[in-house]
C-alpha cells in the first residue's frame, strides 16, 4: 500500500535564506515569535517579510508599539527593497499602536481583561476588513508591558494567535530580549514562547574578532527546519542569510521539527 504524504500550505517569506531554513516557509496561518536583542535587524526583518507578500499582491499590515510610524517609514526607506509605494497603494498598512489605544479609549497604564478583549477586537477587526494575511506587531514586549499579568499575557496571545489564524493570516511577533545565548529565554515575559508556533532568534556573536548578527530558528511547529545559526546581513536588497560554516564555525545540519 503506497503511503500518501501530505505538505503544509506555505507562507513563503522571500528573505534570502529563510525560506531554505524552513523548507519552504512559515507554515500558513502561524504565529511566530521573532527575538532579538537591540541591533540585531528584527524590525528589517518583519518589514521585509511584508514587503515580500505586499509584491505578490498580499495585504499586510505592521502595528509600531516601539515608534511612531512616520519615524518607522523613514528609517526603512534608506533600504533600496522597500518601496513606499506599496503603502501609499495599501498593500503595506501601518498602525501606530498608540493611536489604536486612544481610538479604544485605553489612554491608561495598565490593562484589565475587558481592555485585552478590546484590543484583540479591534486587531482582529481590522485585519478582516483589509483582508491581512500577513501582519507583523513590533513590538509585543511593549505592548505586553501594559498587560496586567503573565496570565493575561499569555490569554492575549493565546486568543490572538488564535483568531489570526483563523483569518488566514500569518503573523511575526517582535520581541526585545537582552541576551541571545543558549540559556536565556527568548523572551521578555516567560510565556510568549510557549503560545507561539515558532520561535526565530536573533543575536550577535563574535567570529576572529568580527561581531556578526546571527538568526536562528529554534522552533517551527508543522514543519522540519534547520536549527543551525546563520549569519544575518543588512543589505540594500534586504536581508540576506549564509550559514556560518565559512567562519570557521561548524554548522549543525540536524533537522529539527517543531
């Protein structure tokens, strides 16, 4: 009897190399927690990733908790792949978190559980009526400061990541954290990391005396990954991932899944 395989729909990211790591791409419809430490290109990364959909014709959205939109726009523009007409067209669409918290109403410190809901309403909301299917949140950390418990952290993410993928749409999670090395969380609060499908970590390390970004992928749920580092660069046409073989480094070529 001849076994049938059956293969995961893809969100494939078109950044150089990640796709490669993944065997395709984000598994369609997942959460993932992308983790880096100050510097390390994580907002390049999530605005790549929407730039990417945004050429095939996909609606992405980007909710800046960490600074204001026009600030983010300038920033990004100094890069050659991203193209401001992708926003001025709505294929790209940026949210200043603050703005969504004054248009609910939560101009306060903290948030309750009825504010939680409010605000996982009004993302929801809005990632149905544009039609999102790709949609970057940088960063959770921020946001989650304002969240009262881990308990209701974990519920917020919980239900969010939920919903989103129940529209279809595959999100990246930014998260500060203030080390990368194997034994430190990756992330800022101790539960992101169990809600999300997959965890992509970011980082620098030090080669003959040369301190490298690196990025990781450390967790995919649905699907079989490398777990080996690479070493992330910066450049005009986006970022661009290589393994760290050619640095004297040994690449772990084990497949890990999940």
């Amino acid at each position: 009897m001849q076994s049938s395989s059956y293969t995961r729909d893809r969100c494939v990211t078109g950044v150089h190399g990640l796709d490669e790591i993944l065997r395709g791409g984000i598994p369609y419809g997942s959460t993932v927690l992308a983790a880096g430490t100050c510097g390390s290109g994580k907002t390049t990364l999530g605005m790549e990733f929407l730039v990417r959909g945004a050429a095939t014709g996909e609606a992405c959205a980007h909710f800046t908790a960490t600074e204001p939109s026009v600030k983010l726009l300038e920033n990004i523009r100094q890069f050659p792949f991203f193209d401001m007409g992708m926003v001025d067209s709505g294929l790209i669409n940026v949210f200043d978190m603050d703005v969504l918290y004054s248009w609910l109403g939560l101009e306060k410190a903290s948030f309750d559980l009825e504010d939680v809901h409010a605000l996982i309403k009004a993302i929801t909301d809005i990632v149905n009526t544009i039609g999102v299917t790709r949609l970057v949140i940088d960063s959770v950390t921020t946001l989650c400061y304002k969240i009262k418990s881990e308990q209701l952290i974990r519920d917020f993410l919980f239900t969010l990541g939920k919903k989103l993928a129940t529209l279809g749409c595959t999100t990246i999670l930014i998260s500060e954290i203030t080390s990368a090395t194997e034994n430190a969380h990756w992330s800022s609060f101790g539960v992101e990391e169990a809600i999300c499908d997959g965890i992509i970590v970011m980082g620098d390390v030090e080669r003959m005396g040369h301190l490298l970004r690196f990025l990781q992928v450390v967790k995919m749920r649905g699907t079989a990954h490398s777990r080996a580092k690479n070493t992330l660069e910066l450049t005009p046409l986006g970022v661009m991932l290589t393994p760290m073989l050619k640095w004297g480094s040994t690449v772990d070529n084990k497949q890990g899944w999940g």
